[in-house]
C-alpha cells in the first residue's frame, strides 16, 4: 500500500527554510525572463507554451514523481519566494497551498478558477453496484456531431450543472451499504482537480495564464495572447481528434485504478468506474473491489486502466479476478524519465489514450 507522504509544515518552518535557502543563494531568471513556479506538469507544459522565450520555468514536481507525494525542500520554498509567478492547483498538493499563502498569494494563479469544475458525484457513474444509463447513442451523435464538433464552454457549463443538481437531489438509503462502504462514500465527495484532461477546460487555463502574464509584463502581451490562441487551437484540434477517434465506440465504461479522469469522461460522453477514489492513495474496501468485479464482468469490460506513476496492483488484482486485461490510461500528472527522454508531451500523451480507449471501447 502507498502511504500518501504529505506533511504540513508549520508557516514558522517554511519561513526558517526559506530564509536558509535564500543565503545559499539561487540562479536568477535569465534577463528580461519572468520567473515562473509551476506544482507540476501540465501547468508547466501551459506555462512554457504560453510564456516562450519571456519566460522561466521552474517545476517543482521532478519527472517521475507522483505530484501527491511531493515534499517542498528549502530550495523549492525560496523558489516561491523569489517568483514572480507562481502556476498551482489549489488542494492538489496541501503542502504547496501552505507555501504559496505565506509567500506568494498576490503573485500566483489558481487554474481551478479559470474553469468550470466538477465535483466527484457528476463524474463517477457507478453507483451502488450500478452504472446509471448515463449516455445514450444518440447523445452521442448530438455531442459530437459532424457537423463542426459544438465544443462550447457554456454547453458545458450547463452539463456540469445539471450533473451537480442531480447528485444534489439523490438521496441513497442509509440501509444500502455497511459502514465501511460509507467510508468509501466519503473518501470520494470533493472536486475533481484533473482538469487538464479535457482539452477546452486546458485551453482556458493557457488563456488564464497569458492573463497573469501580460500583467506583468505589458510590452510583451501581444505574445501573450498569440501564444495562448495558438495553445488553444491545437487543443482545439486535439479535441475534434479524440471526439472523432471514439465516435464508433462499442462501450461507454472506463474502468480506472482511481477517479482521475471525469473530465475526460465529461468531455466525451464515458462512464467512469473508478475502483478507487479522487487520490491515488486510497485503497479500495472489499465491497468495492466486489462491485467493480461484477460490473466488469456483467458488462463485458475488456480492460482496467492503470496509471503511469501509480502502482498497478490494484488493477491487477480486478484484472485476474475478471479476465479483463489492463493497460494505462495516463492522467499526465507528470511524465517519466523516459517520456522526457523520448520528448513526449502532453498532446502525445494524450493521443497515447485516445488509442488505448479505442482499443478498450472497441473503437479502433
């Protein structure tokens, strides 16, 4: 089992940390260069590909690490300190958030504010025992239409709503589960923070970014803007190609270690059965591991998703219990050692899923 590797430094411990880091010294951005701190990959990714050559990027999260087990070393909390910007994703590493409001919370941006955000229970369909018919075939063909792939963010918006509305008014029996399913009920309530997995939601941050940027740095905000209208459409592009790329799916079940992917599952029209959580660091209960087993097999689920820089024992185990290969579906919190060797980068990650859903889905 992972233990999840948090620990909240006292505000009096980071001070005294960064004030050791800051006599040893740091490398300045390079002139002209805004000093950029990001929590972790894909803000990294944004940031540099809206920022350019006006920028310096410094990620805190190494290539290979898992971003929840992140611990801020002296020379991260300087880092902050001496930024001019800091790109995070508040809740996703508490420890980071503690920082960034002693140091730096009137220079750094927030994503989750840039976008619309969905909690938990709007993107996990799997409900006791049951996966509710959440997308028929013929909405479907009105999402992703060919007639020019509706992508509106205002669309959106009214689906995540109305998702929160209906989970508002659900109200399970008390009688349906033992106590240790209510802890697993509990572990699950919260937002999802991977919004980076829909392209348009990531689009947004890019444009959110260029925003902070241009702030600082005036001359320089035509570039910005170009940079982050550039982002967008290749975005834009990536979203036709994964819409396109599912149409002729089979199935709507992604079976997955942990509940890392309802935006994508949003943004396309899947059910996302997670065998676990919102963190990768919850583990299952048995009466868990025993629904997902019999929904994986009472529906023909062919794969169990795993994850990059997450042990896969989990969806081993489901797999041999169900016959079900397993495969990773990468939720791009980081890239590896050899993903950076191979210059791998978000877009290539993300058409890595799309083929390996097409395979589970039946739509290759």
């Amino acid at each position: 089992m992972r233990r999840s590797r948090f620990i909240l430094v006292p505000i009096a411990g980071l001070a005294a940390a960064a004030a050791l880091a800051a006599c040893g010294g740091g490398d300045d951005a390079a002139d002209g260069e805004i000093d950029v701190v990001t929590a972790f990959y894909p803000l990294t990714f944004a940031t540099e590909r809206v920022g350019g050559d006006h920028v310096s990027v410094t990620n805190l999260t190494p290539a290979g690490q898992e971003p929840h087990d992140l611990e801020l070393s002296p020379s991260d909390i300087a880092a902050i300190e001496e930024a001019e910007y800091v790109v995070y994703l508040k809740g996703f590493i508490p420890e980071l958030d503690a920082a960034i409001e002693e140091y730096a919370a009137d220079k750094s941006l927030d994503v989750l504010t840039a976008v619309d955000t969905l909690g938990y229970d709007s993107t996990e369909v799997f409900e006791d025992g049951h996966a509710e018919e959440a997308h028929t075939e013929e909405e479907h063909t009105d999402e992703h239409s060919e007639d020019g792939h509706d992508h509106a963010e205002n669309e959106h918006s009214e689906e995540a709503t109305a998702s929160e509305d209906a989970s508002a008014e659900a109200d399970p029996s008390e009688d349906e589960h033992s106590e240790e399913g209510h802890d697993h009920d509990e572990e699950l309530e919260g937002t999802d923070p991977h919004v980076w997995l829909d392209p348009t939601r990531y689009a947004a941050i890019g444009t959110a970014i260029a925003d902070g940027l241009a702030g600082l740095d005036d001359a320089n905000a035509d570039d910005y803007e170009a940079a982050a209208q550039a982002f967008a459409d290749d975005l834009t592009a990536l979203d036709a190609e994964i819409a396109d790329g599912l149409a002729a799916r089979g199935g709507d079940a992604i079976v997955t270690s942990h509940a890392a992917f309802g935006y994508l599952a949003d943004r396309y029209g899947l059910d996302q059965v997670a065998i676990s959580g919102l963190s990768p660091d919850q583990e299952p209960d048995t009466q868990r591991m025993a629904e997902v087993a019999e929904y994986v097999e009472a529906n023909g689920v062919t794969t169990i998703f795993f994850e990059t820089l997450v042990s896969p024992d989990i969806a081993d185990t489901l797999a041999a219990e169900t016959g079900a290969r397993t495969a990773v579906l990468n939720p791009l919190e980081g890239l590896t050692d050899e993903q950076v060797d191979a210059g791998a980068d978000y877009f290539t990650v993300m058409r890595e899923n799309l083929a390996e859903l097409q395979t589970a889905l039946g739509a290759a």
